[in-house]
C-alpha cells in the first residue's frame, strides 16, 4: 500500500504554514515513516475494538466548586480587552 | 409553497441542559456573568486539564431520550470533533459520534405523522464571540464553553415550515416539561439548524441540501424555512443548481447568506477521547430515571381530554405553560373538579400572571382550591370568592385567615339577608313595579343592592328565592 | 551522594538542614551548568527551604519528603512557574495552576528547586531537540542522556537531584534512565495523576520517578501514586506501600524472557548473563510470546501522533503561548504562531497523527492500531498467567554519540523494547544492569501485569542489590 500523502491538506488541518522546502523535506521523511506505520497492515486482527469493563470513566457529581479568576484565566493571554482574549476582528 | 414541489426538511436541536456544572468542570453552567468569570483550567483548555464527566448531564440526557421514545445505549462514547475556531479552546470539541447516549425514537405531530430522531447526543457547548470593530478586534468569552448541550438530530421526515415549527414546540415542552432543559431560545438555551432540500414532486431524486444557522426563534425557523424553500425552488426553475453550503439566516434582513467554508472544514478527525473513558449505562439507572419522569404533555393532553372531559379550548391553555399544567394538576389532588377548577384557572387566576417577567403561577394551588371549597359551602360569595383570590395574589398566606382578615366569610343569617331585601324593595317601588315586567333584569338589581348592603355576604340565591316569595 | 530515604531521616533527625541539602544541590546544578539538564533553578526554593526548617525546628511533622529538593519536567505544572515543554512556543507560560503530583509533592513537604529540560512536548529520544539546547550524557558529554526526560535523568545521574519526576509515553523515563545508569519508573496506566500534565498522548503518558537506586523510587512511588478525581483515567485501585517489594527474595519468582524480543536484540550477551543470573538465584525462568510485539512500534507511531496532533490543537497564540508578530487575521495567528513556535519534529508528529486521523485513512490506521494494541494486551495477559514478570532490555545499545541519528525512523526505532509497556499499560522499571563496549551502562527493564509494581520493584531491587555488577 503505497499512500500518496496531501501535505498541503495536512498543514491546513494542522494550522501550519510551510514552506516549499519544508513541506518537500516532510513528504520525504514521511514515505519512510509510513513504511513504518504501515506494517500494522500486517497484523491479522478482525474483531471489533473490545469494550474493556475497566475502562469506565468514574462521573462526577453535579457540584459547582471554584474556579479561576478573571485576572487567572487572562494570564498568558498574548492581547485581552474588556475581561476578555482578543483577537483582530472576524470576518464571519 | 409550490405545489409542484416537496421540501425536505431535517432539525438539528441544540438544547442546554438544565445543570448546576458544566458538562466536564465544575465551573457553574450561569448565564449572564461577567466575562470569563465561570471558568476553570478544563473549560478554557489550559494545558494538563482534564474533563470529568457530569452525572447529571447524563441522566437528562437519558431522560431526553425517554421522552423522545430513544432506545438508551448501555455504553456511551464520547469523541472528539477537531476545529480550529477561537470559540473552541481546545480545538476540539468533546462530542459524540459513533455510540451517542440515545438512538432513535421521534415526535408525533397532532396530525399523527411521526417525525423520526436519529438520536440525541451529548456535547460541550462553544465559548462565545463578542465582535467589536477593527481597533479592538473580537472577544472571546468562555463562560457558555463546557456548558452541556444535548443535540437531537431529526431523520429528514419534515415537510413544511409548519411541521418543521409544530415539531420543535413538542421538543421543547417535552424538555421543559421534564426539567431537562428551559430552552430560553432568546439566551441561546435553545438553537435550530435546518438541513433543507427541494425535489420535484414524486422524484425519488434527492436534491442537494443547505444547512442553514443561527436560528434564534420558532419564528425565524419558520421563515427561514420559507425563504430556503423558494430561493432554492427558483434557482432550480431558472436551471441553475443548489450547492451544497452551510448558510446563516439574517433574522433582520429576512435573507440567508452563504458562509464562507474552508475546504478542509468537514474533515473533523473524530476519535474517541482517550481522556473520557466510556460511559456504562446501567438498567437500573434508566428505569430510576424513567420513574422520576413527570407526564408529559401529549400524556396529559389525553387524561385532559378524556379522563376529565375538558374542551380542547380548556386543555390548550392549561398545557401552554408547564406550570399551568402542574398548579392545575397538584389543586385537583385537593379539589377534584375538573372543569370548576379549570374556569376558576383560566377566569381568575391567569390574568394576574406577567407575562413580562418569567412565567410563574401567581398563588399556591393548595390556596386556591381552599377558596373553592369555602365557596362551594357557601361560605364565600362569587364575588368575595374572586376578592379573596386577589388578596392571595397580592399578600399570599392562608385563604382562611385572609378571608376573616377582610371580613369575607359569609357569615350573615337568613333573617338579615331579608330584613335588608325588604327595606331594599321599600325604598324603590319603581323598580318593584318594573319587576313584573322585565323581572330578569330587574331581579339582577335587587341582588346587586342586597350584596351591597350586605357587604357582599348575601348568598345571591337565596336573594333570588326571596324575591319570588316577596314580589310573585 | 545521599539517597532520598537517607535525606528523609537526616533532615527529620535534624541531622541535616534542609535549606544545606538544597544549597547543596543548587549548588551542583550550577557546577554543571554545561550539561544544560536543570533549565531553571526556582527563586523560591532556599526560602521554601529555609522555613521547612523553621518548621521542622519547632517540631511539626512536614510529611514524607520534609526538605528534600526534587527537580520536575518542564511539562509538569507548578502554579506561577513556567512550563516551557522545551518549546519556543510556551518558553513564556506560566502555569495558572498545580498538577497533582506537584501538590502532592508540596504537601509532603519536597523542595521543588527547578525544572529539567525535554525534548520539546516530549517528542524525542534523546533531549536534542529542545530550546534551551542539548542536554548531555551524565556519564560522556559526547553522547545523548536519552529522551524525552533526559534532563530528569541526567540531572540524577550527575548529583544534581536526588530525585527528578520525568514522563513516558514511549519510554521517555526508562530510556534516559538506561542512558546514564540509574533508576526510573512508568507506572501502570492511571497509576499516577496525569492532571496538570501537557499531554502528548493522553491514553499513553504516565508520570514516573527517577532515582538513583530502586528503594527510593518505591518511596517516591508510594507518594505519587494514587486516584484522582481531577483525572477520569485515573485508577482507583488502593496504593501498597511499595517499600514492602524491598529486600524481599526472589526464590520462585517466575520470570518470563519473550521469544520475539530476543530476535530483535543487537546483541544479547549481556542479556543472557543476566538471564542466567536469575535462574542462580532461584528464580524460575519461562519462555513466553508475545506475538505482535514488534507490532507495537508502528501501533504506537499511528495513536501517539493521532492524540498528539489533537492535544497540541490548543496552542494557537490565542489564550497562551507566542503569537506571531507577523499575525494579521485569526488564520495567520493560527499558523504563523504554530509554524514558528513548534519544533520539526512536533510539526511532523502533529502532520502524521491529523493523516493518520484523516478522512478516509481513519479506518487503516488509527481503527486498525487500536485493535492490534487490543491484541497485543490480551497477550501481555496471558503471559502473565504463566509468568510474574518478564525482562528485556531497555535499549538496543549504549547512549548514542550526540547528532549521530538525524532520520526521524531510526530515532522512532530506538523506541522498540521501551513502546511496548506503555501500549499495554503496564508498569515497567529500567535499572543498570550491564556495560556496554564503551563501558557505559546498559538498562534492563522488568515489567509485570498492571497494578503489579510490588513485583516490579520486588526483582528489581533484589538485582541492584545482589548482581556483582552492582
């Protein structure tokens, strides 16, 4: 199975701006990382994803508790305005 | 509508579920507070943050689903929907996809067609955008995000925009019935997205459908829905094709606009959450949960109509408000007399409700079927009766005590009532005179002299009688 | 070089001070500044220091770690300290809050001095690929200290902590810990909180210690461990006093060597002494399959990256980390932030888990690795119902020469013995056991089945403590 990789779809989806150079240098890289990953097309295993009884989340109660400030939440905010975080205005 | 065409119409409803906490923090689920105020390091997508998941949200999800007729699953995944949008902290939302909470069930409209659900999931809800201008750019608040929301997806079985309306009516008050969700569509509590499509009568072709957004009212769905149809009808007369889009509706301007979508937009990469394990549903918790549901309205329309034999006139007004329903439903646990206690609701109570503020009934039900009682006794006259129920409204308390407080009671002998009839009909012998004419009338008079001179004690009845005996 | 249980009864005993042992330390970090393992010593941690002491002077019990400093990753958060994750991106992020393991360090009294350098977001084998530069081997500054908590480890390894807290998703504290020579832990799943953790892969990571000698990662363990209602996947299961596994024997102990790891050894002499070793001992040795084994490379390069591209989807110079100066609308936040401030190797992991997560490639990958990480589970299980732990080694050799491996696939390959562990969810410790041609150490890692860390410790101690190499 050989997978043609769309590096341009991946950076959109990955919000990442590439350059020409990189994105030859990852589509380069990733035909030796798909050889790799591809070998799981190997393993012989048909049953569905079992449902491990484990593996069942504990639920909380529905009880409010404290949380952060304003001033905490703003924090590391890299541009806030008026309580809240900004960014330039969207054209929606 | 063209006749020469059918419209295909599915809902998406988003509902925000009636909770203390979010759906996966415990930062309080409150609308109105000030910016970034109900928020934590999982609800803001700070980093090493991780959701624990609501009970409570799960059991009104379940019980939507009961409502609804949904089989319940008895495991629930939750997976994530990866976006980048800056309501969206984390770039995913936590959404379900492959074992939603409940699968299938439906609607019946009051035509008895059924409106198929294809489920109803549980989901986080998005923070919210504030757009100000140019200098100072749009503001993210995340109070609303993490607040959980229930989406119930509709089979494409609606035909018109009134079906599409009457649908969403019996939605919410099913929801709203069963304290799931209030579904304040002004808030945002309650939100629509129409997936719509046009075919040329009896073709089995499907056309392509456009979803629209930002559907804030049952009003602007309705239009919506109208304006979809026939925009999409024209452009197929004119040959030109429908494209596939997601538009949003300009409730102002009564038009719907493509958004601009990014190709890559639809891939949303779901996977499970590997921070959520799955969720076991327990039988017993679904029966628990089936047992706390109230009747709900299409339930309590028939014990209406056929138990108690109400008009359909009577019934519509009771069920349009829960609270109506249940004050009517509690008082004649006190008072079982249907139809009495329906006209004193609707005659005497209703019109003190503001319709202004949040819909509340105006006095306790255990109050108002004391009234009846005293009234039925004779021990209250009509009129001191609906006096009586003012002055609950107005000072609330006991009846008892507010009906002596006011001098109310009934308390006035026999003897009294006439000695006042017969000075009454001493004083005005015109009116004694015009009695043998046009005694109907005329006896209305006396009756209101003899309230008045009474205080409003005097049993009406009894004047009547007297005034047989007296001037026959 | 005192151990952490000395420290413990010295500072309590009044022996030591704590604000001396903390000078102490610093004072190593700062002589060797030139292995760039500890990025930041805290400000604070003399005046935590010192009024622990003041404390301890006026007879209050302080809890089990009194006093003593401990370094963490710089992917753990510590309210008002910066968790940079090694990366441009987040060098200016300052935690708003505790994780859990940080808590439950303070609240038994540790000195958290600093914060040790990673490969950036934990993506690495060897530490090279941070932003604060290359950390060195504690034992040869020409080679790599391991990865991703390779200065966790080396900052152990060169007596600069007595104990360091690292994370594993792939065997990023085993592997470093087989690199210079000394002990590391990756607890069962769910084992340790991972609340306040920046997650790589959520289903993967644990938080582990790093010590310098097995009763003391016990000890830090039995502190560590535990359910946390803040974490969803964390086990609920009661936590031992790991300190029982210690100075036991291991006469009858099953130990199980599995036939496909042998196949996949450069060299396996070193091993086999060991082997043999066992069986002198007492120990019973059994062989065991593990049939898709291999398989766990190429399973956990398909879900790491998928989680990892989902996990870091939150960086975006909105809310925290750098935006880009050159950012015009919301788009080019998104993109010029991120293309500047992650890393190749992150951009790459985040490009591979969004394709392997990718409409239409969904099914092939990410279904197909979850259902082979099923299957290897069930035969780690039944292994275990044959044997009470299993061995192999940590790494395929010695700590490798620093810019000797530049392909990402023969980094990703390094990863063979370590991967396994974690895509079965089990706990698996690395201890020296052997040296290498160069003389630097070898690793030998025990694992057992989940929530089994008594047996873990239990042979692994019994060897640090018995093996002449020791």
């Amino acid at each position: 199975m050989a997978t043609k990789i769309d590096i341009d779809h991946l950076a959109n989806l990955s919000a990442l701006e590439l350059t020409d150079e990189q994105k030859a240098k990852f589509e380069k890289e990733f035909e030796g990382i798909m050889e790799l990953v591809e070998k799981i097309s190997q393993a012989n295993v048909s049953d569905e994803i079992e449902y491990d009884p484990i593996d069942v989340s504990e639920l909380r109660e529905d009880e409010v508790k404290q949380g952060l400030t304003q001033e905490e939440v703003l924090t590391n905010a890299p541009d806030k305005k008026q309580g809240c975080f900004a960014v330039p205005l969207m054209m929606e | 509508m063209r006749e020469d065409y059918d419209v295909v119409i599915g809902l998406e409803v988003h509902a925000e579920l009636n909770t203390n906490t979010k759906v996966f923090c415990s930062c309080p689920n409150h609308f109105g507070s000030d910016t970034n105020t109900n928020c934590c390091p999982v609800c803001i997508g700070l980093p090493g943050a991780l959701p624990i998941l609501n009970k409570r949200a799960v059991e009104l999800t379940i019980k939507a689903g009961l409502c609804m007729g949904c089989r319940i699953n008895d495991i629930a995944v939750f997976e994530r929907k990866n976006y980048f949008y800056p309501d969206l902290s984390k770039a995913y939302q936590i959404s379900q996809l492959e074992r939603p909470i409940c699968i299938g069930g439906g609607v019946q409209l009051d035509s008895g067609k059924f409106i198929r659900l294809n489920r109803i999931h549980l989901e986080e809800d998005a923070g919210k955008l504030i757009h100000k201008n140019a200098s100072i750019g749009t503001l993210i608040d995340y109070n609303r995000g993490g607040v959980p929301l229930i989406e119930m997806v509709s089979e494409p079985d609606i035909t018109s925009a009134d079906e599409a309306v009457e649908y969403l009516n019996k939605l919410r008050n099913n929801l709203v019935y069963a304290g799931i969700a209030e579904c304040k569509m002004e808030q945002g509590g309650m939100r629509c997205d129409v997936n719509l499509s046009v075919k040329k009568k009896g073709s089995n072709e499907l056309g392509t459908r456009t979803e629209m957004k930002n559907l804030n009212s049952f009003r602007s769905v309705q239009r919506a829905i109208e304006y979809e149809t026939m925009r999409q009808i024209e452009l197929v007369e004119a040959g030109g094709v429908v494209r596939q889009e997601t538009r949003k509706w300009d409730d102002e301007k009564g038009e719907s606009f493509s958004m601009r979508s990014k190709e890559s937009a639809n891939d949303y990469r779901y996977f499970p959450d590997p921070d959520l394990l799955s969720v076991k549903i327990e039988r017993d918790l679904v029966e628990k949960l089936k047992a706390e549901l109230p009747k709900l309205p299409m339930e309590r329309r028939k014990i209406y109509l056929e138990e108690y034999s109400l008009p359909e006139y009577d019934v519509d007004i009771l069920l349009s408000q829960k609270e109506i329903s249940d004050f009517f439903d509690e008082a004649l646990t006190y008072y079982n007399e249907p139809k009495t206690l329906a006209n004193w609701i609707m005659t005497e109570v209703l019109k003190y409700v503001k319709t202004e503020e949040e819909f509340k009934m105006p006095l306790k039900a255990k109050e108002l079927t004391e009234v009846l009682k005293m009234y039925d006794q004779k021990a209250l006259s009509q009129a001191n009766a609906k006096s009586l129920i003012e002055k609950l409204i107005n000072e609330g308390g006991d009846a008892k005590e507010l009906a002596k407080k006011y001098n109310l009671i009934n308390d006035i002998s026999d003897d009294a009532v006439e000695e006042a009839l017969k000075q009454i009909i001493e004083a005005n012998p015109k009116a004694r005179e015009d009695y043998k004419v046009n005694p109907d009338k005329i006896s209305t008079f006396f009756v209101g002299q003899v309230m008045r001179a009474t205080k409003g004690k005097a049993n009406p009845d009894k004047v009547k009688e007297l005034l047989n005996k007296y001037l026959n | 070089m005192s151990t952490i249980i000395e420290l413990v009864n010295k500072i309590k005993s009044r022996e030591l001070k704590s604000v001396d042992v903390v000078k102490h330390y610093i004072d190593v970090i700062n002589d060797k500044k030139e292995y760039n393992a500890v990025i930041e010593v805290f400000d604070d941690a003399l005046d935590i220091a010192k009024s622990i002491d003041e404390r301890l002077d006026k007879g209050e019990e302080l809890g089990k770690l009194a006093g003593v400093p401990i370094v963490i990753k710089d992917n753990i958060l510590y309210k008002g300290k910066i968790a940079g994750c090694a990366s441009k991106f987040m060098q200016d992020y300052r935690a708003e809050y505790n994780s859990t393991v940080v808590n439950k360090l303070i609240s038994e009294g540790a000195v958290i001095i600093g914060r040790a350098n990673m490969d950036e977001f934990a993506m690495g084998g060897s530490t090279e690929k941070s932003v604060y530069g290359p950390c060195l081997n504690a034992l040869d500054k020409t080679r790599v200290p391991g990865g991703s908590s390779g200065g966790s480890a080396c900052a152990v390894a060169g007596g600069m902590t007595p104990c360091a807290l690292g994370t594993d998703t792939g065997g990023s504290i085993r592997q470093p810990s087989s690199f210079n020579g000394i002990v590391g832990i990756k607890p069962t799943y769910g084992r340790v909180s991972r609340f306040g953790i920046v997650a790589f892969a959520s289903s993967l990571d644990q938080v582990g210690p790093i010590t310098t000698n097995v009763a003391d990662n016990a000890y830090m363990l039995s502190i560590l461990a535990g359910y946390d209602e803040n974490d969803g996947t964390s086990l609920k299961a009661e936590v031992p006093n790991y300190m029982n596994a210690i100075n036991q024997d291991i006469k009858g102990v099953k130990i199980g060597i599995c036939n496909q790891v042998k196949a996949l050894m450069k060299d396996s002499k070193a091993f086999d002494e060991a082997v043999e070793w066992f069986k002198s001992q007492g120990a019973e040795i059994i062989n065991v399959d593990i049939k898709d084994i291999e398989l766990c490379l190429p399973v956990y390069y398909i879900l790491a990256p998928a989680e990892a591209s989902s996990n870091l989807g939150r960086f975006d110079g909105v809310k925290y980390t750098r935006r880009s100066k050159d950012a015009n609308t919301l788009e080019e936040i998104y993109s010029k932030s991120r293309s500047e401030g992650f890393g190749a190797e992150v951009q790459r992991r985040i490009m591979l888990g969004n394709f392997v997560l990718s409409s239409g490639y969904y099914d092939a990958y990410y279904v197909k690795a979850k259902k082979v990480q099923q299957a290897v589970k069930k035969q780690f299980k039944e292994a275990f119902s044959k044997c009470d732990c299993i061995i192999m080694p940590t790494t395929l050799g010695e700590a490798y020469k620093i810019g000797s491996i530049t392909n990402p696939v023969d980094m990703y390959l390094e990863d063979i013995f370590t991967i396994p562990a974690n895509i079965a969810g089990i706990p698996s410790i690395n201890i020296p056991y052997a040296k290498g041609p160069n003389g630097l150490p070898l690793g030998l890692q025990v694992m057992a089945k989940e929530l089994n860390e008594m047996m873990v410790y239990r042979v692994a101690d019994y060897f640090e403590k018995n093996h002449k190499e020791n």
